[in-house]
C-alpha cells in the first residue's frame, strides 16, 4: 500500500492577535522553493489596516517531526526589535484534509517569549494581486503563447501573462472585464503620448488611488508616440508603479516570434510594477545587489543579453531569475507593493561599488555638462555625451538617458545626501537592436532631472554635484567628470513668486511637456499666470513651449466607460506660444524635403540640439528644450503648420488692401 500523501506547507497565512494582524509567507517546499519565511504585520483599525514592518528569514532550519513541521530561525525586520528569532509549526495531516491552522512565534535572542499568532492557511500563493486591463480598439490583446513553438528552455506549456506570475507564486486575478477603450474618434490622433496615458489611466483604472494598494493597470494599445517604445510603466507623484502599457505597432501580426515578444513584453512591465529593474541595473537597487546582464529572465532584453536574441531565447526559460522570485515573494511591504516605495526601492542611497569604478569600461568616456547656475522657474537639465576610445567602437542603445534606463545621475545634495535621479516615466525600448558606435562619433543626450519619481531634485538653494553612469550591454560602466550646480535663493520678487508656484502639478505638467488631465487644469492655469505677468521671465518661455506643445497635438480623453473624446490640435496657438521661443522657420529649413517621416524626425530632432533659440531667450531654456526634442519633434508638422498660417496672417495684414468704399487702405 502506497504511502498517505501528505499536505505541502508553503503558502500565505494569515492570524489576528488584537490589535495586530500579520501576513505570513512559508516557502520551503513545493515548486521552486526560495527557502525562507516572511511576514507582514499590521494594526487593526475596524475594518482598516495601518501597516507596521516586515520580516524575512533568509535561511531557516526546516525539521520535519512526527505529524508537523517546525521552521526556526533568526529575522531580519525594517524596525529594531528584541524579538528577532521566529518559530513557525505547522501541524501537516494528509492531503485530502483541510490544511490545519499553524502558530507564528517570536522570541527574544534569549529565549524569552514574545508575540504569538495562529496564523490559517488562504492560499498557496504568496501575494495576490487584482489586474485591470484596458485594450484600444482594434488591438488584439496577447491572449497565450506556446513556448514550444520556437526553441526554448524549460517545460513546453501554454503561457500567458497571468500564468507567467502564478508560475512564480504571485496570484494576478482580474476582477475587471477588459476596457475596451475606443479611439475611432481620435481621428489621426492614432498615437499615445505619456501625458494622454497617465489621464486614462486615472479615469478608467478603478482601483488607482494615492495609497500602497495590490492592484495594477495594464494598457495594449496600438503605438506610442515614438514609435521604438515598446512598453511604458507609469509614474508620477505620490504613489508609483500602479499603471504600464504594452504597445503592439500599427500592422500587428501573430506569428510565434510576435507572440513571444508579446509575452515577454507584458510580463515585463508588470514586472516593474512590482519593483523589479531590468537585470543589467539591479546594482541601482536599494540595498544594492550584483547586476546581471546575462541573467535568463523576464526582466532582460534580448538583444541585450550576451550574444544579443539568437543567444538569449533557445536558453530562456520564460521564467524569473531565483533572486527575482525571492524578491516578488518575500521582499519587505513596501519594497513590493504597488504605490509603495518608488522604483530601485527608495531615492536616497550611499555611493556603492557601482560608483566606484570598479566596472570602469577603458574604451568608453562619458562627459557630463550642466549649467553652473539654476535660473529659477526652468527645469533643471544636464548634457550628456558618451564617445569610444577602441577601434573596435562599442555596442549602444540608440537612445540613452535616465528614461531609457541607461544613464543614471548621482546628485549630492548640500546636506552630503546623495540620491540617483529617478525619472517621472520609463521608457522600454527592448525592440530597438544596439548600434554600433565608432571610434570618433558621439552620442548625445541631455537629461531632465529637474522633477522625478521622488519629487524635486533641486528642492533648496545651495552648491549640487552631479556625476552619470553608463551602464552598458555587458554590465561594464563608464563614470562621469563631477560638476557643480549653484542653486541661488530667489532674489526678486518675479523669482519669489515663481518659486511658491511651482508645485509638484506645474512640475509634472513641465515634464509632461503639457497635459489635458483634468487633475492638472489648476497647473496649467499657473503656467499661464506666469506667461502674463512675467512674460520676460525665463520660467514664462518654459512655460510657453510646454503649453504649446500639448496645443501642437490632438489630446484624447478617455471617460470612465471607455469612449474616447478628442480635443483637436490647435496649430495656430501653438505656434504662436512655441513660436516665441523656438524659431520653427529655422528648424524647418533643416528638414530635407524628400526624406522619410524618420528622417526628418532625426533632423528635427538634430537641428534642436544645435540650437534654434530666438534671440533673448535664456540658456537654460535652450537645454529645457534640447531634452525634449524627442517630444517636440513629434509635433513638428502641427508647429510648422501654425508657424506657416501666422506668417500668411502677417502678411495680409502689411498688404495694402481696399477700404468699404472701394478706395485703397495705402492712399
């Protein structure tokens, strides 16, 4: 006779002591088990929850005792206590019974007695998370992929995002019909921008709120504005990680090299919700661990991993790495949770090894500019340009910067604090292939850091020192010189004024190079306040480029039942407010005539960075503008086609005409 199959022990429980509750994590057998133990406590509040700290053993005696298991050892928790040392029992009968309440035990490093809990089995999951997701019209949704249809490692099974996660012990529930979000009125508005983004998200996902809350949005639309994103994790102040989008191109296809992509994209950026990095920057995490640039994980991209995608897929398990799956299960609260602690798992941390050089790439060179001084209402922006000093040049992204993920920015504060600028929005650019960069040619880009994920980078007056990293394919880096940034105390009235203006809904809309979100009107209404009463101010010309520009484009609104408004594109005003401060004849002198819609992007894009200010204009908006040429560009036909009616309009209004009575105005 077959022995009794007896019950698994890992999964979640759950115990009230009044008035506290903890949440308790056992993984120590079953598929892929981490070998630790964590937990979350909480004080109860009626039906509400405060949550206190957490807990993790990273390696944990196991003892298997006649009809129970006894887990022991010593935690680590976010907050001093002199109860570190844990004692789990689980009672353990046979499989086709109940599974029986267990006890939580804490003790003192001398053995004497703390907190107890019975704790009762919910799941055999760790976590559980609802998923709303939203579809553009006409889109079709990834549904599964057969990760035997193209050569692969691990089991052949049928795969679908949700999966992917209950794969790794995380229970994704949807508890939403999908959104169909219907964009058929938007007319040749057929692309998103990041500011239309954040609005639907907010007015279709239910759960979005400015708390830590299980719950995250997923988008699969059709394009973005720049056509090479391929996925976007949301972010913006207050709660993060709540929201990302997957996009699938203007002629999807659905052969098993797309739907594999498909998976891999959608995994991914729900992954990021989660706080997971990519894995060529985990050493950016806080604490900072090993990155790992040839890891076989959701978290890489394929033509970023060593040998690039022909490498990467017949080896890839369609799996998380172990350290990814230790994280998703038992990383502290807030490091996890979506609304939690922003991504790399807070702003502040101490210059590590990452910083040191120790991973210096002799053949790369990266310089960093800045201006030396702040000018008060612009955003502050640096320039950064990376060059090779090998024959053999070096593999890059064709894009780089902090949104890309390539380039991080160290900023030292007066006080000493150092923190790494975390941008407002992400952008996966997985589908572009690396370019080579030759011996003598340079990369450019010129990083917004003026508002983030954490708020202000510049938030009081006083001496900032900034220093970039390049993080490249093969995990080495290329540091930076040092320099110095003075940000000055107001001195006028009009920089007084500014500054108390400038809040955190000016800023994002600054970032978002303007918005029609509903949340930001009362922003955009300061932005004009300041176009009219200091309109010779340099925080006015920021301002009119970021209104303009959001005029340049058509905005979608999307209501909370899906249906899709649009307010046009207003050419004309956005020209006259853009025109202002950028000479849009100049540019567009500069655009070959005959060329492709992306090359006369790339050579609008090229002609910003050499300048193309008006006359008057202060230099630092001149680098506010540079670092959104991307955006700019864009918009360039809308702008072009404003700027060309304005001058028609002058143009009339100079030539003679005829009075009522028919005699000449020039007599």
């Amino acid at each position: 006779m077959p022995p009794i199959a007896s019950q698994p022990i890992s999964g979640r429980y759950r115990g009230v002591q009044h008035p506290l509750a903890v949440e308790l994590r056992v993984d120590v057998d079953g598929e892929n088990p981490t070998h630790r133990v964590s937990a979350d406590y909480f004080r109860v509040r009626g039906q509400d929850e405060d949550y206190l700290r957490s807990m993790r053993v990273d390696a944990p005696r196991v003892r298997f005792a006649r009809g129970k298991v006894i887990i022991t050892g010593t935690g680590e928790f976010t907050q001093a206590t002199r109860q570190r040392r844990i004692r789990v029992t689980i009672p353990r009968g046979p499989a086709h019974l109940p599974a029986p309440s267990a006890t939580l035990q804490h003790f003192g490093d001398d053995g004497s007695p703390g907190e107890t809990y019975l704790v009762a089995l919910q799941s055999r999951f760790f976590r559980h998370i609802e998923l709303e997701e939203a579809c553009e019209r006409g889109v079709p949704r990834f549904e599964s992929y057969d990760t035997g249809a193209l050569p692969s490692a691990g089991p052949r099974r049928t795969l679908t995002s949700v999966a992917a996660f209950h794969e790794a012990g995380i229970e994704l529930t949807a508890t939403k019909n999908l959104e169909v979000i219907d964009t058929s009125l938007a007319g040749a508005n057929t692309t998103w921008s990041d500011a239309e983004l954040h609005a639907a998200m907010e007015a279709t996902f239910t759960r979005w709120a400015d708390r830590p809350e299980w719950a995250i949005w997923l988008l699969h639309a059709a394009n973005h504005d720049d056509p090479a994103i391929g996925g976007l994790m949301f972010d913006r102040r207050g709660a993060q990680r709540q929201g990302c989008a997957v996009f699938y191109g203007s002629a999807p296809r659905a052969g098993p090299e797309v739907l594999r992509h498909r998976v891999h994209s959608c995994v991914h950026e729900l992954g990021h919700g989660f706080n997971l990095l990519h894995s060529w920057q985990k050493s950016l995490a806080v604490p900072p661990v090993p990155s790992r640039p040839d890891a076989l994980s959701w978290m890489n991209y394929p033509e970023r991993f060593p040998g690039g995608e022909a490498q990467f897929w017949p080896k890839f398990p369609f799996a998380f790495d172990e350290p990814e799956l230790v994280h998703l299960r038992h990383g502290f609260y807030h490091q996890v949770i979506m609304g939690g602690a922003a991504l790399r798992g807070g702003a502040a941390r101490r210059r590590e090894e990452d910083w040191s050089g120790a991973r210096q790439d002799p053949g790369l060179r990266l310089k960093l500019a800045c201006a030396s001084a702040l000018s008060f209402g612009v955003p502050v922006t640096a320039a950064a340009v990376l060059s090779t000093t090998t024959a053999r040049g070096r593999e890059v992204p064709p894009v780089i910067g902090p949104q890309s993920g390539s380039i991080d920015i160290l900023i030292s504060a007066p006080s000493g604090e150092e923190s790494v600028f975390v941008p407002l929005l992400r952008h996966c650019r997985g589908q572009e292939p690396p370019a080579l960069l030759p011996r003598g040619r340079r990369l450019h880009s010129q990083p917004y850091i003026h508002y983030g994920e954490n708020g202000f980078a510049f938030p009081t007056p006083g001496r900032y020192t900034l220093r970039a990293r390049y993080a490249g394919y093969d995990g080495r880096v290329a540091l930076s010189n040092t320099v110095s940034l003075r940000v000055p105390p107001p001195l006028t009235r009009a920089d007084r004024e500014i500054e108390s203006a400038m809040d955190e809904g000016v800023a994002t809309l600054l970032t978002l190079l303007g918005s029609d979100a509903p949340e930001l009107r009362s922003s955009e209404d300061t932005l004009k306040e300041i176009i009219e009463r200091y309109p010779a101010h340099p925080a006015a010309a920021a301002a009119r480029v970021a209104i303009g520009a959001n005029l340049a484009r058509a905005f979608k609104r999307v209501s909370p039942d899906g249906t899709v408004s649009v307010r046009p594109a207003l050419p004309r005003e956005a020209a006259t407010l853009v025109g202002s401060v950028i000479d849009i004849a100049a540019i567009e002198r500069q655009v070959p005539v005959a060329a492709s819609p992306a090359a006369k992007q790339r050579a609008v894009a090229a002609a910003l960075m050499r300048g193309g200010m008006r006359p008057g204009v202060a230099a630092a908006v001149g680098g506010f503008v540079v670092s959104r040429r991307f955006e700019l560009t864009a918009v360039r036909v809308a702008l072009s086609a404003g700027a060309a009616q304005l001058r028609r309009e002058a143009s009339r209004a100079t030539r003679p005409g005829l009075r009522d009575d028919g005699t000449s105005s020039a007599a």
